[in-house]
C-alpha cells in the first residue's frame, strides 16, 4: 500500500497531520516488529535462562535512548520510561520464547 503523506513541515491541515502520524505509526510497528525478532534470536543463541535479564545491559539501552532524544530535544525523561516499559516487555517476551524453544509441548 503507497499512500501519499507528507512530511511535518510540509502539512497544512489535519488530514495531512493525521496521515503522517498513521503513517509513521506502522512504520514503528515495522521497527518493533524487527526488534521482538532480535529477541527471539537472542532466545535462541542464549543457552542460559538466567542470563536473559542483563541489568547493566538494559541500563545501556535506556540511557543510550534517553541520551539519543535529548540530543533531538524531545522529552528525554518521559522517552526513558518508554524505553524501560520496551526493555521490560522485550525481557518478558524472549524469556517466554526461551522457554517455548527448550520446552515444545
């Protein structure tokens, strides 16, 4: 599907604002997609249940996100706490998948 949206700057009324943000909304879910799949691979390769929650790792990801949108001068606090719901949802998520690969029945 090819539909016509324009960029920010570029839109005059709602219906062009709207297209945009629908738009952009599919491609995040494209995004989102993309990165569950890193975690079912991460499920996969990880050989070791307890070493699905890395704490230092998931305060990597956080701060490098918060970081990244206060560069942008989007609201980098609120950003964060997106992040950590992403992090502990991608958690939750591989370590059903672990257990799904190790456990088939």
């Amino acid at each position: 599907m090819s539909e016509e949206f324009k960029l920010p700057a570029d839109c005059n009324d709602m219906r062009e604002v709207r297209a945009g943000v629908d738009r952009t909304d599919r491609e995040l879910m494209e995004l989102l997609d993309r990165r569950f799949a890193y975690m079912r691979a991460a499920a996969r390769i990880k050989t070791d249940r307890k070493v699905v929650r890395d704490e230092a790792r998931k305060a990597e990801v956080i701060e490098n996100a918060r970081a990244d949108a206060e560069k942008r001068d989007l609201p980098a606090a609120k950003i964060a706490q997106i992040w950590d719901d992403l992090v502990e949802t991608s958690i939750a998520y591989e370590l059903v998948e672990w257990d799904r690969l190790r456990d088939p029945d």
